[in-house]
C-alpha cells in the first residue's frame, strides 16, 4: 500500500509530517474538508470523558439537564462578577492606565471581597500632579465609581485604599435557587484555555503499577474532571512506555520459554511481573541471551511480523492489569503510549537539527540549554531514541495535530529536572512562548511528593516488594465494608441494609478513602499511608464527608417534603447569621474549582469542602431546619449544600453515598 506524506501547518507556526495511506488521501471527504478540520480530530483527538456511577437517590435530586442550559450563557464566579465591576471602575476612575487588572480577594474580617488596587495605582500616579492625596482618596474613588449592581449591597474603605464589597444577601439567595432549578453546571467557572491535555497515569508495559502510579491517576483524574466541569476539551492521554530495548529481553524469553506461544495464549506468560523478573534475570546471567534480546530489538523495531505479534501479546496483558486498577477507581484514559510518537521521532530531530539546536557531544546528539549545567540528549550514542526524543515529538504533536493549548503532566517531583530542561528546549525550538510571558500554548508539570509508610520510608510491603495496587484498593474495601457491618450491628440497623447496599457503600467510602487521603494534601509533599488515619469517621478524611453528606440528605427525607417542588416553589432567606455564611461559602464553589484548575492545585477543593462541612455543621447546631418557620428556606439551603458537595466528590472521582 503506498502512502502520502501530509505536512501540517497550525497557528503555533510548527509544521508536523504525516504518512497516511494514499486511499484516503484520494477519498472525497479528505480533499473536501482537509486533514486538520475533519480527519485529524476524529483520528487523534478522541475525547474520553469520565464518569460518575450513579446510583437511586443522586439520580433524582438534580432537575438539570444538558439540553436546558447552554454553557455559554455563564456569567463566571462571583469573583469574576466582583471584579469585572472593578474592571470598570478602573476604567472609569484612570481611564489612561488600561492595563491595570482587579485585584479582588475574599475578605470574610471586613467584607465579602476586598479590592486591593489603590496602593498600586497610587505608586504609579504619586508626583505626577494628579488629584488624588493618598490610597485611601484612591480607594474612596474606586468605591464611587463602581457601577450599579445588584450584586453589590454596600461598600467601605480602611486604611491604605482597602475597598471591601459586601454582596447584597437577596442576590446571594437568588444565585443558590437558581442553581437549585437549572443545576450546578451553571456555576461552572469560565478558564481561558479552551483544550488542554492531561498526560497522567502512564505506567510502564510489562511492570507492575505501584503508588507513583496511583498518585498520577488519581491526581490527573480529578485535574481533568475539574476542566471537564469548567467545558475544557480535555484528551486525558495515558503515555504508557510501551516501546523500548526491554521488549527484546521479554519476546526473546517468550520465544524460548514457549516456542508455541501463539497457541499456548495467555498462560505463556501468566503472571506478567514474574514473567519479567525471570526475563530480567536470564539478560543479565547469560550474555548470550542478551545478544539474542538485542537482536529481538533490532527486529521488532524494523517491522518483523512474529515478533510484533509478540510484542502486541505483552501489551494486550499488560493493559488487562492497568485496567484492574483503573475499574476500581473510575477513571477513564486514551492511550496514546511511546510507540505511537516513534515513528514522528526522526522529523522531530531534523528539525532541531535544522534550527541549529542539536550539535555532536562525545557521539551522542543533544540540545544545550541555558540554565543547565548537563546537555539534553536527544539521540544517545548507539543512534537509539530516548524520552526526550519522545517527549519532545509527543509535545511537537499535542501542539500542532491536537491543538491543545496546555500540555499538563503528572509525575513525580522527581522528573522535574527533565521536564524543565525538555520544555525549555521547546521554548528554544519555537514551539512555545517564553515562561515569562505566561501566554497559550503552554505546558506544566505536576510534580508530586512520594507515599510513605508508618515508618516514613518508601511504602512497600514486608517483603520490600512494591505494593500491588489492586490489592491496596482491595484492602480498603474490605476494612471499609468490615466497619461499617460492625457499627450497623452495633446501632442494630444492619438489617435495613441490602447485599447490595453495603457492597456499593464499602465500594464507594473504601475507595473514596484512598483518593481522600492522597487529594487533601498538597500534592508536592510526601504523605504517609495509613487505612487506619484515612478511614477515620472524624477529621478531614473522606469517610467523615461522607457521614456529613447522608446526613444532610437524611435531614431533607425526614422532613417529608417533595425538595423538587420546594425548589420551584419555594424562597430562600438568610436572616440568621449563620444562614448568611453557608450561603455565602456554597456561591464562592466555582471560584475554588477556577483557582485548583489555574493553579493544578487539587487540594484547595478538598480544603473548600472540608469548610463547607464544618460550616454546614454550625448552621444546623443553631438554625432549626424541620418544623421552624423558616423550614422551607433551610431545607434549600441544606440541599444546596448536598448538591454541592456532591459536585465536589464527583470532581474528585469519589462516588457519595446517601445513608451511613
């Protein structure tokens, strides 16, 4: 079959060939509608999104539907709303310093929000003759000068031009019902980036997935979803490392353990772990074996069918192994693993090469960069390729083919040096702004900390054998599931619970458990393991979130209302203090998810719902629900509340439960 080369040209000025198969270059819809509009996305740029189990009660506590509400009619979070009217008070007081942009913080001592510009405009326009005394003439100005709103109730100014806003508390009300009627995708924040791709999980074909990995997925997990929510084209990409000199070692040792391997199937290898260690050991005990697995290399990498064949086989198992783990925590990725970028890598180096990047350094090809003391290798000195090679072609790719404008990539903090110094050479290469100028295209690593056990060392087993995460997950469950039989037994209310119903609940707060623990930390710092702390039904864990969640919903079925028709219907008032600050902490959710998606940052959600509990929790201690007056409006606010947390254990990839 012969093929055509397809160059592609994109906003970012990076150019990209592609062979593709001269039949489809001769088909109509190709020449009609060209290759990036039409045949490239649906080739490479399969969106996945996750999912969310849904289960009896969450299935009817949301009117929303996609079709009522269209994404584009979002007016931002609150803070966006403040400062956008601080964005024209600006205008209106210095229309001559158009570049100054709000700066609008939470300010829960003196106001709602605070606008804290006048210091800094002050600096800019003391000694030039204006009319203004000090900051606090500035801030006074700023605070005139705000359009009328009705989301802005009063204004006042402290000290050095300290403008605090207090939001008018029948808007707040208004923003909840109307949540409550058209569903929580209306509060979804407004990001500049339009898609962005997630490079997260990526375990190595042929080798056990251990806690680095576990941290990736979840951690890249809840990053997309967060997006997702935020209408982010999101590609969750899984770079598996499913191409490489060891898959000679492994098909050579195939070959010899199972000279009818096709026929024998899966049980050729069977444990593919074992497969490798005993793989491993014959390369390095017997050089003749490792001639003949060098030779495999040389074989598989040129097309030889038996041993693609072969390789495909090591592949198919292994990714039977990520999926067990990937099941159990709902996440959802497309591969697109190194051996997909390998035949782009050769284009990619002459480029570099071209643009007078790549130079001879003691017969390896490499790339030097300010700022290093060590040369980014980009061909190593047998002419094989190397992850810089990879990942510089898949960066080249996500750019140009999946014009994705932030390239995100999970991993350990431990790779930050190569990350730096591969989109550094990119930067060098053209293909990106400069870090400076914080401008789309840009690329982010996430960098986070190791898992530790009790006694603060690599978390292992007793064996000092990495941990099986299918087994951890496992083990979760099953301690979940053993303390909640026994505090049913104890509370003797085991026997209005179904099979089915303590499996799901052991399922959704056992595995919930895990992610909690992991999420809730800031992700650059290590954190020890422990099912005894994270399955704790008290502090910041997420069984005690859980707890807090039914029994909020155990609150809105025992009053015996219909909630839906309360939220057409009913009004909500916020006459108690306490009223006021829920209301107040529910509305600033979509600022918390613009914040932990601008700053990759996956703990400042979980910090926001932790609050949002312990604030829920002082609200009912002194505000009556069932039966008081103001029923109807508290018993919004309480599924407000239960609404929102629900988002924000959806985001984080843990499924609630609605009766503990």
């Amino acid at each position: 079959m012969t093929a055509i080369a397809i160059a592609v040209a994109t906003p970012h000025s990076l150019s990209f060939s592609l062979r593709l198969p001269s039949s489809l270059s001769r088909s109509p819809s190709f020449r009609q509608t060209g290759f990036l509009r039409a045949s490239a996305r649906r080739l490479v740029s399969t969106r996945v999104h996750s999912s969310s189990v849904v289960t009896g009660e969450q299935a009817s506590t949301s009117s929303f539907s996609q079709s009522s509400f269209n994404m584009a009619d979002r007016t931002g979070s609150v803070k966006q709303q403040v400062a956008s009217l601080v964005k024209s008070s600006l205008q209106a007081t210095f229309p001559d310093l158009s570049d100054v942009e709000p700066q609008v913080a939470i300010s829960p001592k003196f106001g709602d929000y605070q606008c804290n510009n006048a210091m800094g405009l002050w600096s800019k326009i003391k000694g030039s003759g204006t009319e203004f005394r000090n900051p606090n003439s500035v801030g006074q100005a700023l605070a005139q000068n705000l359009p009328p709103s009705e989301i802005i109730e009063s204004t006042s100014v402290a000290g050095p031009g300290f403008v605090n806003i207090n939001l008018s508390t029948n808007w707040i009300s208004k923003r909840i019902k109307d949540m409550l009627v058209d569903g929580i995708q209306t509060w979804a924040p407004i990001l500049s980036v339009k898609r962005a791709v997630v490079d997260f999980s990526s375990p190595n074909i042929a080798k056990e997935m251990h806690v680095g990995h576990l941290r990736s997925t979840i951690i890249g997990d809840t990053l997309a979803r967060m997006f997702e929510f935020s209408d982010v084209d999101v590609l969750r990409r899984n770079h598996v490392g499913d191409w490489g000199t060891q898959f000679g070692m492994l098909i050579e040792y195939l070959f010899e353990q199972f000279p009818n391997w096709e026929d024998v199937g899966n049980q050729a290898i069977g444990d593919l772990q074992e497969f490798y260690k005993a793989s491993k050991k014959r390369f390095d005990d017997d050089a003749s074996f490792k001639e003949r697995a060098q030779q495999a290399v040389v074989k598989l990498q040129g097309g030889e069918a038996k041993y693609r064949a072969a390789w495909k086989k090591i592949c198919e198992i292994s990714r039977s192994e990520f999926d067990l783990v990937y099941e159990r925590l709902n996440v959802h990725l497309e591969e697109k693993g190194e051996s997909f970028y390998n035949p782009y890598i050769p284009d990619t180096i002459k480029e570099l090469t071209d643009k007078g990047l790549v130079e001879e350094s003691e017969g390896a090809r490499v790339i030097f960069l300010e700022g290093f003391n060590i040369p980014l290798i980009v061909v190593k000195k047998d002419g094989g390729y190397n992850y810089a090679s990879t990942d510089l072609t898949a960066l080249k790719y996500r750019l140009q083919v999946e014009q994705a404008e932030w390239i995100i990539y999970v991993t350990d903090v431990g790779q930050q040096q190569h990350f730096e110094m591969f989109f550094s050479a990119a930067r060098k290469a053209g293909w990106l702004p400069p870090a400076e100028e914080k401008k789309f295209p840009r690329v982010s690593h996430v960098g986070f900390g190791l898992v530790l056990g009790s006694d603060g060392k690599r978390f292992r087993t007793r064996s000092s054998e990495v941990v099986r995460l299918v087994e951890l997950l496992d083990e979760a469950k099953t301690r979940s599931k053993a303390e909640l039989i026994q505090r049913l037994a104890n509370n003797g209310t085991i026997s209005d619970w179904t099979d089915e119903e303590l499996e799901q609940t052991a399922e959704a707060v056992g595995y919930g458990a895990v992610k909690y623990a992991d999420l809730k930390n800031n992700r650059s710092t290590n954190y020890v393991f422990s099912f005894d702390q994270m399955l704790k039904n008290q502090g910041n864990t997420a069984v005690y979130l859980e707890y807090a969640h039914a029994r909020i919903c155990s609150i809105v079925r025992r009053s015996n209302k219909d909630i839906d028709t309360l939220k057409k219907t009913g009004t909500i008032t916020l006459g108690h203090p306490d009223e006021r600050v829920l209301a107040l902490h529910l509305i600033q959710f979509a600022e918390v998810v613009e914040e932990a998606c601008n700053n990759l940052l996956p703990n400042v959600l979980c910090e926001y719902l932790y609050n949002l509990s312990e604030i829920f929790n002082q609200f009912y201690t002194n505000c009556r629900v069932i039966d008081s007056p103001e029923e109807t409006s508290r018993l919004l606010l309480c599924e407000a509340t239960a609404t929102v947390m629900r988002k924000c254990f959806e985001l984080l990839g843990i499924k609630p439960v609605f009766k503990l």
